[in-house]
C-alpha cells in the first residue's frame, strides 16, 4: 500500500469483517427469532391434529401457522440491531487498546515500528 493519508491495511480489514458482522449476524440472529417464535407458536395448532375436535380445520391450521410465520418474521428485528451491531464497537475498542499496548511496549523497550 502507499504511504498516505489514505486508510491502513488493518483498518480496511477491520471495516471488511464488521460489515460481514454485521450482515451475517443480522441474517442469523433474525432466522434464529423467527424460528423459535415459530415454534412456540404452532404447538397449539399441532396439538390440535394429534387430537382433532370435531369442528377442526386442517386448512385453517396452515393458515394460522402461516400468519404466525409472517408475524414471526416482523418481530424478528426487535433485538437483532443491538445483538448484531453491539459486539462492533467493542471489537474496535479491544484492536485500538492492543495497539496501544504493542506501542507502548515498543516505545519502553526501544524496538523501532517496522513499516
């Protein structure tokens, strides 16, 4: 890379892998809230045709169980944001304290940075 004002090597895979973070995270995290809201949702729908009353729907069933999978995948973002993007800022204040340290201790005992 050039000498420059422009951004160093570390730095740009550092923003690399917290967009990728980000992305992933959110991706995962939402799947993963949809599901378990899912799940705990249908056990009544799924009861219901082990055991079926007279009056029961299957179609309805699925019905119900689609609008709960829709419904599922509105509340998944609720806490993703904070989840997903929480561990960023953290992340860039432990890589910046350990820059710091290596510093530090290069100053301390002498050792010029290599560049």
């Amino acid at each position: 890379m050039s000498e420059g004002p422009g951004l160093g090597d570390w730095i740009r895979l550092g923003i690399i892998a917290s967009v990728f973070w980000a992305a992933a995270s959110a991706y995962y995290l939402t799947g993963a809230n949809r599901q378990a809201y899912w799940q705990s949702h249908s056990k009544d729908c799924l009861a219901l045709q082990k055991d079926p009353p007279p009056d029961f729907n299957l179609w309805a069933c699925g019905a119900y169980n689609r609008s709960q999978w829709q419904e599922a995948g509105n509340r998944a973002w609720d806490g993703v944001a904070l989840r997903a993007l929480g561990p960023i800022p953290l992340a860039w204040l432990l890589a910046y304290a350990w820059v710091r340290l290596a510093r530090r201790v290069r100053a301390r005992f002498g050792h010029a940075p290599k560049r």
